[in-house]
C-alpha cells in the first residue's frame, strides 16, 4: 500500500519517466496507457499499487518498484513449481515401468 507520507507520490501519468520503470530491448520507455493498464488490469493477476489525489490517479517509485518486484517473485515461484511437477511426472513414469 502507498504511504504517501513515506513515499514521494506523481500522476500515473508520469510513471513512464519515474526512475524504476524499464526500458523496453529498444530502449524506449514504456507507454503511459501501460501503467494504466497494470493499475486497473493487473498483469499476471498483480495490479499496481495506485492512489486518488483529488482527479489525478497516483502512483510512486516504490510502487513500481514492489509491482516488477511482485511479478518476477511469482514466474520464478511458477518456474520452480513447473520443476517439481516435471519431477513428480518422471518418478510417476518410472514406476509404472517406463
């Protein structure tokens, strides 16, 4: 959650130049429209941290930041789940003989 006393906040709009957000293989920065996308969408069912001030949707660096942070925790908790299913399969297979 944003803690706005804690965190220096900015318009969703802004996100693209905030300093934790990447660059794609070409080097551009990521559309506006993407963020928010991630913030009313999510990506991979985890949604950007965001926060009302008056009209404007606000995020911050930290958010962005604990948002990347959350999706690569989650494929690397899936890649790693995939393992042990690829080893339970095999065991599987060798006992029925295979």
């Amino acid at each position: 959650m944003i803690n706005p006393l804690m965190e220096r906040i900015f318009p969703l709009l802004d996100a693209p130049d905030s300093r934790c957000s990447p660059r794609r293989a070409n080097g551009k920065k990521l559309h506006q429209n993407t963020y928010f996308r991630f913030a009313r969408d999510g990506c991979r069912g985890i949604r950007l941290e965001t926060i009302r001030v008056g009209r404007s949707l606000c995020t911050s660096d930290q958010a962005i930041a604990r948002f990347f942070a959350a999706l690569t925790a989650r494929d690397e908790s899936l890649r790693s789940a995939g393992q042990d299913d690829l080893g339970d399969t095999d065991l599987q297979l060798e006992e029925a003989g295979f």
